[in-house]
C-alpha cells in the first residue's frame, strides 16, 4: 500500500479513537502527533487543536521520575494512558518500547490497550529491558528479525479492533547497522503485518530519514521522529512522502524548564511575587480538570444537602448597641465568645452542615473580620441603612440554595440541619419558649398555629413578625430568631422582592420583618420551624454574658482544656 493513496478507512465510521489514528497513518496530507505524558498534558494536546497524541515512553517514565528502560512497568504506563483517554477524546499511539517482553507479552498489552480505548502501539526492534534511543545508541544491540516479525504478527492475531494499529519501530540507522539493513527489517515488519514503519535517526540533519523515505517507495505508512533534526522545514518531509511526523517529548521538557525555573525562583526569593503573574492561575488549573462539569453534575444528581451546594449570607454590618466597650476596633460579630469569635461560631455551624460558599456583609470595622472560609461583602453605608440594605449588597449569592442569617447568632447545630433540609421555598426559625434567655430579641413572630408539640408534621407557617408584641391583636406565638431558610423558586421570588422594595423611599430603613412580612402579603408560604430554646442572641452586655454561658456547653466533651 502507498502511503500516499487514500485512506482505507471510510470517512462515515472512522469515529473511533483507533479509527481515527488508522485514518492519520494512511492519510494524504501530512499528519502530526502531540507528545503526552498524564491527563492534564493529553488535554492540553487537544486544547491545542492536535488530532492524536504521541504517549511517549520518555515522558511517561520521566513524569513517574525514573528512567527510560522499562523501570516503570507496563502495568504501571498503561495505567497511566487511562488517565490520559479519559481526559481526552483523542486517539493515543502508545511507545510501547520492545513490547515489554516476547510475543506473549504482546499480546496482553494489545488485549489491555483496547480495553483503555487506546488506539495503537508503537513497539521498537531491541532488546527488553530498552534503553532510550539516544544514550549510546549504537552499542545497544537489535532484536532478531523472525523474533521481532513474531511479535507483530502476534500483537495483529490479537486485536479484537481491526482498526487498532501496531506500528514497527526500526532502530537500525540509530544502532549503526546502516541504511540496507533498515530497509530490510522495515519490509519484513511491513510483510508481518505492521500498519506503518516508525524509522529513527539520531543525526541533526534528515538525510538518512529523506534517503530511506526515498528507497522506501511509499510501500506503506512512514512515520518521523525529527527531535534530533527539529530545524528541517516540514514541507521537506511533505515532499518526502511521509505520513506522520511525531513531536516526540516537548511537552515534559517544557514542563521541567518551567518548574525548575519557578522553583528556583521561590527558593532563592522566599516570596511568591516574582512568580504568580508568570505561572498559569489556579482558576486555569480547575478548568483543565474541567471543575465546571463537576459543579453541573452535582446540581443534576445530588440533593442540595448532600452535595454541599447550600449558601449562607451573614448579616454582620453593626457594631452593637449596648456594647462599645467591647466593639471599638472590631464589629459584633468578632467579640469573643467561649474562646471564639460570634462569627467563627456560625460559620462552623454552616460548614458542619455543608454549607460552604459563605459570604458576610461587613460595614462597621469590616477590615477586622477574618476572612477565613467567607467571602466578605461590605455595605459602606453601614452607618445609615439597615438590615435589607446589607442584604441586597450580597444578593448574587442567592445562585444557590441560601441561609440568611444575622451575625449575632450562636445555637444547637440540629436547628440549622432541619433548617436547611426543609423542602419549602421559605422556612424561618420560631423559638416558641417564653422569653427569659432572648428577651432582648424583639422580633415577635404570629404564626398559623401555635407550637403544640402532640402535633407533631404538622405544617405551621408565619403570618406576621413585628417588634411590638401587641401588633397583630393577639399574644405572638415565638420569637424569629434571626434564620431563614431560601430554596428553589423562592430565590428568584426574594431577589424580585428585594428589588421592588429598593424602589420605596425609605428601603435604608427596612430590616429583615419587613421583607418577610412583604413576602407574606404576596401569597407566599413562610414554613415555620419551631424550637424551644437552644439559641442566644447576642444584642447587649446580658446576652454576650450568656452567650458565653451557652457556648461553653456545646464544647465538646473531652474538648475542655485542650491546647
């Protein structure tokens, strides 16, 4: 077969991987081959536009830090391909050196290549264990021609693709046995039922490779490696009838200058400013792992609670009435209780129930909130606004299912997980106990029915939440402590809320009861979770003094006294 001929592959059903790679080897236009050594380098091959990867034998053993003479073993190079074709849709040509041993050998690495996808291997007429080509190469002696014809025909009676490809290397010309002795155990390959001839050469000009496409004729596929001739121009080997060329081992070099020289860099430094704006970003890093997919995936298959995906916004932009002792240089939400700030309370309360993506909105002395965990918003009109105000500053991150919280909060930790599994669009928190812990809090809640334990499922939902408790004509049911709970539809249905209350002309001073009390005159359904205690507020010098009482009590026990 000329290589020059059209491919044998018809156009409709080269859709496989290996039908694909068969297409490039008998292909009328010069083809090429991109060097891959694991899955982020197989993918940046794609991103690259190239149609088929080289997973050469080099790189791989060099990324696994040992050398190239079969120190990594077979099992060990083809699970690594795995990686490589599941990061990639493109046809992988493996160097799979001498084989990895006699014919039998092989044949499993033939059966085990298919199996992985990969669509072809390219196996080289030495002697196992290999060296790599250009470290002494003309001392390292050749394999039988019988035994080598051997192995291909019983890597060919092996496959179960027809379209899987096994490619002869024939080193003769790097051992220094000369041009003859080439062609002749490249014909015995070709006649042994190798799709394509890979020849070699270590010579810093192509004439051997251009004097063998030459006497070569065009008897069948021929592939280049020109790392050694890398200055010739292309349109040389075009001319020259070859099929493919394979850029053989420049992905890892690139790799190792670039992490030798930013090491360096760090090392003599001790900083890492020289070097970030250099190196590709972490954000870049997350989209070659392809994150993204991960993050739709999760929103089609895992509920909201078991996959993490829930947010809190964290209303933490006052300084505290009643508490300026303790709040000159730092907001409420830093003062210290039982050894921790109010602030690292609720956020390891969300964490523990997988609620990862915080953000708090800041206002008075927002520069002394730690940051660790939250994403910090801030509302730099703190002094004259109020609740809804803080609110709307992070409104984006109602993308998710979200707990609005007040910063001044700590509680037992089963509030907020039936908090956050309730299935209703809206879901608030009701203490229901009489007032002698939280008197302080004055968000008086009437509700649909009052906290009758023996009714048990029932569903109770909030009609009104006032500062007065004689406002609604009857005595309130509970307290609001502060939590609600915003899911599916009803994100879209705050958002639009928020957005309309903006409009009126006194929006700085409306909290939080206002815009659950316009949600309510809306028609919409405000589920109510009734507790009884187990929560401190924390709104004057009493309630701090408490609220160190009660977190004191969920320490761990055995925690106590620990460094």
């Amino acid at each position: 077969m000329n290589a020059r001929e059209p491919a044998l592959v018809p156009a409709a059903i080269a859709t496989s991987r290996s039908a694909r790679l068969r297409q490039m080897l008998t292909s009328n236009e010069l083809e090429f081959l991109m060097e891959a050594h694991n899955g982020l380098s197989a993918r940046i091959a794609r991103e690259a536009g190239f149609k088929a990867i080289w997973g050469s034998g080099l790189s791989i053993s060099a990324q696994f830090g040992v050398r190239d003479n079969n120190e990594a073993s077979w099992t060990q190079v083809v699970d690594n391909l795995e990686f490589m074709a599941d990061a990639s849709d493109l046809p992988i040509l493996l160097d799979g050196d001498t084989g990895y041993g006699n014919f039998n050998n092989v044949r499993r690495l033939v059966r085990k290549l298919e199996q992985r996808g990969i669509a072809g291997v390219c196996i080289e007429d030495k002697q196992f264990p290999k060296t790599n080509s250009f470290i002494k190469g003309e001392a390292q002696p050749l394999a039988d021609i019988d035994e080598f014809c051997g192995k291909i025909k019983a890597g060919k009676d092996s496959q179960t693709d027809e379209h899987f490809s096994i490619v002869a290397r024939v080193e003769a010309l790097i051992a220094g046995w000369g041009m003859d002795e080439a062609l002749k155990r490249a014909e015995a390959y070709r006649q042994a039922g190798a799709d394509a001839i890979l020849i070699h050469s270590k010579l810093s000009k192509p004439d051997e490779i251009l004097t063998f496409a030459r006497e070569w004729a065009g008897r069948g596929p021929l592939v280049i490696v020109p790392t050694k001739y890398y200055s010739t121009p292309t349109d040389v080997f075009r001319k020259a009838g070859i099929s493919t060329v394979i850029w053989a081992n420049h992905q890892i070099r690139a790799a190792v200058s670039a992490m030798q020289a930013v090491t360096k860099t760090i090392y003599d430094t001790q900083t890492l400013v020289d070097v970030e704006d250099r190196i590709a970003t972490v954000n870049e890093i997350f989209r070659l792992q392809d994150a993204d997919e991960y993050s739709e995936a999760e929103d089609r298959y895992l509920s909201a609670t078991s996959r993490g995906a829930g947010s809190a916004i964290v209303l933490a932009a006052s300084r505290g009435s009643g508490l300026d002792v303790y709040t000159e240089d730092k907001p409420k939400v830093m003062l210290p209780v039982a050894g921790k700030p109010l602030l690292r309370w609720l956020v390891d309360a969300f964490k523990k129930q997988s609620v990862n993506d915080i953000t708090v909105v800041g206002g008075y002395k927002a520069e002394a909130i730690d940051t660790a965990g939250i994403k910090l918003v801030r509302n730099e009109r703190f002094a004259q606004t109020n609740e809804l105000a803080s609110l709307a500053c992070a409104v984006g991150a109602l993308d998710n299912d979200t707990v609005i919280s007040y910063g001044d909060l700590v509680f037992r930790s089963y509030i907020l997980r039936d908090l956050v599994e309730s299935e209703a669009d809206f879901s608030v928190v009701v203490d229901s106990s009489p007032e002698s812990e939280n008197s302080s809090t004055r968000d008086f809640a009437w509700c649909s029915a009052a906290d009758e334990r023996d009714l048990f499922g029932n569903k109770v939902f909030l009609e009104r939440v006032a500062s007065d408790p004689a406002a609604n004509g009857a005595a309130p049911h509970g307290r609001w402590i502060g939590l609600v709970n915003v899911r599916g539809a009803g994100r879209a249905k705050l958002a639009k809320k928020l957005a309309q209350l903006q409009t009126r002309a006194d929006f700085d001073t409306l909290d939080m009861p206002a815009l659950l009390n316009a949600l309510i005159a809306d028609g919409e359904k405000i589920e109510v979770q009734y507790v009884h205690g187990h929560w401190r507020g924390v709104n004057d010098l009493e309630d701090f003094r408490r609220a160190g009482d009660f977190a004191h009590a969920q320490t761990p026990l055995g925690a106590e006294g620990q460094a």
